[in-house]
C-alpha cells in the first residue's frame, strides 16, 4: 500500500530555531503552502509560516484567552476545548486534503503549533496524509534572552512559559513518529541531524544525494545565528524555577540520542512538578501587588522600586 503524502510539523518556541529548520526542508521539496507571512522587523529572514495556519491559531488563542508563551498550566486544557468547540480538527483536515493535493509533501511551522498538535496530527491523518513531527532544542536561558528585552520584569514567566510549552509539546509529539534536532547542531553542522531526522522520519525527499539541495541549505542556513549566549548570571531566576528549567532542558537535550523509556519518566515527573513550581513563583506576596496596578500609572521611581522588591523578595518568586 502506497503512503500518503507527508505532513512535518516543525515545532518548538519562538527563538528556537524552526525557521531555519524549515527552510533547511523547503530546500528538499517540502512545501509551505501560500499565502505566507511576510517576514517583519522580528523575523527578517521569510519564517515560513502559512497565513491561514496563523491566522487559525491567533483565533483560537483569543478565543480561549491564552498568551503564544503561556505558563498556565491550565492553558493546555483552554486551548484544547476552543480547538474542540471551533470544529479545528475538521477544518484542518480538509486544509491539508486541499493543500497535499496542490502540493504533495507539506511542511506546516508555527510558534502557537504546538498548542494544537493533537489537532493537527489527528487532521493530518483523517486527510490520508502522514504525519511527523521534528522538535528543535535551544537552551532555555538563549530563547528566553533572545525574546526579553527587559529581562528583570518579564523572565520569569518567559521562562515558566518556556517550562510550560516545552514540556507539553514532548508530550504531544509522542503520538506520532518524531525527532528532536539541537539548534547548535542546526545551526553549526545541519546534514548530520537533518539526514537523521529524515531517516528516522521516513522522508525520502530529504536525500544527501541531492546535491543542489545540499548546495541550496548551505548557503541558506545562517551560521552566524547563534548571537545569543545568555546564561543564568544575566538574568534574574527564581531557585525552583531554575532548577525546573535546568532539569527539563537536560531531560530534552537527551532525547535526540536517548528517546525511550527512561527519559520519558524523567519528563513525565517534571511535567507533574511543574504546576507546583509554578503556583509558586506566581504567588509571592511582591507579585501579587505589581499585577494590581498597570505598569503605566506607576511612577518609574516606584517601579523601579518593585522591580528590586520582586529580586529581593525571600518569597520562591
């Protein structure tokens, strides 16, 4: 019996390299279907993003009231029941019959991606496509630094959200065959783990015969990216926090060599920490009073003032 065509589902965080990783596999025929955002001041580079797929995800977020970078671990169960309530899967499955059609072998890349996975992996294969799906892994302390500007008033629940999502979306992409590739290694010496994944993936387009491909990602892959090394000592991390995001990124960084059964279980005893850890670095005494009045109406020597209350404060958060 002959497969379907493939459906890649690049997911990961903003900042963690999917951009690059999906244009790596354009290079190799899988496409992007169009329209496609066009690329702005954040994203100068095309980010391979479909605008419908966009355009779908930022609905269903506002419908269920949850932020791109969410830490709430309840914002898994919120998006969930808007995909459900919407009708998302059956959309998306006759988005993808559509798109296959025209296209064949597609590649679907979106930060707010992983939110909808299930949808997305359930609708790939109601269309007789199959799906996949290829994780890229950046340190949590570069994709944290790379999106906050500010980082004492907002790394926290960048980085709790960072927790959240990476976390979950492990979970996720269980359901289908997938693989996990390292930003340094995307970034630094792409073939090996690209070729893996593809191997692993059972996706025969991406051949390190193709030469002209090769060519093609070589001088498309940027290897001047990797600008952000930002380690704890810049930034200012609640300890529980911390020692949660170390332990999840160790767990991650292991499964592109080690995806079994031991580091699943190391994975599922953070996700059900998690929720703990973040109830307490949400509800510290100084937290509690900087959400009660909007940032603007304070004077700055004030906010100042709060923002080395909130390092100060003797509270997990």
């Amino acid at each position: 019996m002959t497969a379907g065509p493939r459906v890649v589902y690049v997911t990961g965080p903003a900042r963690s390299g999917t951009s690059t990783l999906t244009g790596a596999l354009r290079q190799f025929g899988l496409r992007v279907p169009r329209p496609e955002v066009e690329p702005d001041l954040a994203n100068p580079r095309r980010p391979s993003e479909s605008r419908w797929v966009v355009d779908l995800h930022d609905a269903l977020l506002q419908a269920a009231d949850v932020q791109v970078a969410d830490p709430r671990p309840l914002a898994w169960h919120l998006v969930d029941r808007a995909g459900t309530e919407a009708e998302a899967r059956a959309g998306i499955a006759a988005w993808i019959a559509a798109r296959t059609a025209e296209h064949g072998d597609l590649v679907i890349k979106d930060p707010r991606l992983l939110w909808f996975l299930g949808h997305w992996q359930a609708a790939a294969a109601a269309a007789g496509a199959v799906p996949s799906c290829i994780t890229t892994l950046r340190p949590p302390a570069e994709v944290v630094g790379s999106l906050v500007s500010d980082t004492r008033d907002q790394v926290v629940e960048r980085l709790a959200g960072w927790v959240n999502l990476m976390l979950g979306t492990e979970l996720a992409t269980r359901a289908t065959p997938r693989a996990f590739v390292r930003y340094w290694d995307l970034i630094h010496d792409w073939d090996g783990p690209v070729f893996d994944a593809a191997t692993a993936l059972d996706l025969p387009m991406v051949d390190p015969r193709d030469k002209g491909a090769v060519e093609r990602v070589d001088a498309f892959i940027d290897h001047t990216l990797h600008r952000v090394e930002v380690t704890w000592d810049d930034m200012p991390v609640p300890g529980p926090l911390r020692a949660l995001a170390d332990d999840t990124w160790a767990a991650l960084d292991a499964l592109p060599e080690h995806d079994d059964a031991v580091t699943r279980a190391e994975l599922d005893r953070l996700r059900a920490l998690y929720p703990y850890v973040h109830r307490k670095v949400t509800t510290s005494p100084a937290r509690r009073i900087a959400r009660l009045v909007p940032p603007a109406a304070v004077p700055p020597p004030v906010r100042n003032g709060m923002t080395g209350m909130l390092r100060r404060s003797p509270y997990p958060g």
